[in-house]
C-alpha cells in the first residue's frame, strides 16, 4: 500500500493530451466512484450525483461546445503567475506563467488579450480524454445553517479529492476541466440534465500519451502553521 503522504504528494494534474484509446478499466472505475460515495459530506447529505460520459459519440457532441475565456479570469489569473521558475520558488504558491499566452503576461496588454479572446471547443479541453465525471449537485438542498452552502461546496471539495487520490493510487490520470462550468444550459440540452441540478465540476479520467512536467511548489510548514495563537509560529 503506497503512504498516504507519498501519494498526496504525487498527485497531480494531467493537462496533456490523453490516449483516446487506452479505455479506464471498468473496475478501476468503479472503485474511483466507491471511493466519491465514502466522501465526508456536510450532515451526511451525500447530496451529488455523478454523470460518467464514456461514450464516443457524446464526448464528440460535448467537445464541439463552444466556450469563452471570462474577463474575469484572465486578470485575476495574471496576478497569481509567476514570470520565472526562479519567482515561482521563491513565493511558492501559484502557477508558471510560461503556460499561458504572451499577452496574459503582460499588463499592459490584458486589455488586448481580453479583447481578442475567442470561443474555443471543449474538444481543446477534453484533448483524447474518453471517460469523463460530471459531478452535479441539487440546489434545492443544503446544509443546515451553511449560508450560500458553504458546507456544500466543501463537501464537493471532498468527492473531488477522493476521486483524484483513488485514481491516483490506481495508476490513473485525472485532470479538471474549468471550462465546462461556464456551458451549463448546453450540458442539460445534451446530458438531460433537470434544471434544478446543478453543475459542480467535471474531469477526465485515463492515460496521457506523454506526462507534461510542470513545476509544483508548496509553502513550508512553518509559514502557515501558528502554536495555541494566531502570530506564534508553530514549527514542526
């Protein structure tokens, strides 16, 4: 059995182009989705559902949606880059900024960037991935007392890293796709889905046809942990 740490620490996201025909094995599956059904869920509300979308004529239909970049996240994505492997170390959180275009770098140009976004296909997204979660939640529903379902969102949280840990320790990929929260009306026209379910995150599962290495940094221990008051550093 691998360490528990051990695997915390290697998983990650797999955004490189996935072998549309190396088929996640059914019972790799199906221990991934036992793994989500044990998630920790705020009053035990187990309140989600999961859509699996292994079918290849879906998945086309799904990856010819079109969908645009927010404003939003490309100015808000600019300040959490960093512009240098060497920047990245030294404040250790955040992403590399050399993944995104020039012009998301820049900004004196995230006006111009803004301007020239245009709709791109969920096909750019999916990129060969051919099982796909869609994870969906009842707004109707939510915790006691969780105002705007705090308590809800992180029980999402939860289904999301007990998937990704599972699949992780099974030898399986996984990548999270952003970019199918903002086609939602589109998703229920194709996946029937009822207007009071709502989206909550989706990712592929599978193979990459080669592993995309990218840098991953963590803050130490020490510059977020406190001892019995907030201020007095707790050192491990």
């Amino acid at each position: 059995m691998i360490d528990i740490i051990k695997l915390i620490q290697e998983r990650h996201s797999s955004r490189g182009q996935f072998d549309p025909k190396k088929l996640v094995p059914k019972d790799k599956l199906k221990m991934i989705i036992e793994a989500a059904r044990w998630a920790p869920t705020a009053h035990n509300m187990q309140n989600f559902d999961i859509i699996v979308i292994d079918d290849n004529k879906v998945i086309e239909t799904l990856g010819k949606i079109e969908s645009t970049i927010s404003e939003e996240f490309i100015r808000e994505n600019f300040e959490q880059l960093s512009m240098s492997e060497e920047e990245l170390k030294r404040k250790k959180v955040g992403i590399l900024g050399t993944q995104f275009p020039p012009k998301w770098r820049d900004a004196s140009k995230l006006d111009e960037a803004i301007k020239e976004r245009s709709p791109a296909p969920l096909s750019d997204t999916i990129r060969g991935g051919n099982t796909i979660l869609l994870i969906i939640y009842d707004r109707r529903k939510r915790a006691p007392a969780s105002e705007g379902d705090a308590l809800g969102f992180l029980s999402l949280g939860c289904v999301m890293e007990n998937i990704w840990l599972t699949a992780q320790s099974l030898g399986v990929s996984m990548h999270i796709m952003s970019a199918f929260g903002g086609v939602q009306q589109e998703l229920r026209k194709i996946l029937d889905i009822p207007e009071y379910m709502e989206f909550g995150f989706a990712c592929k599962l599978g193979y990459p046809v080669s592993e995309t290495k990218y840098m991953r940094v963590r803050r130490d221990i020490g510059s977020f942990t406190h001892h019995n008051k907030y201020g007095e550093k707790w050192l491990a």
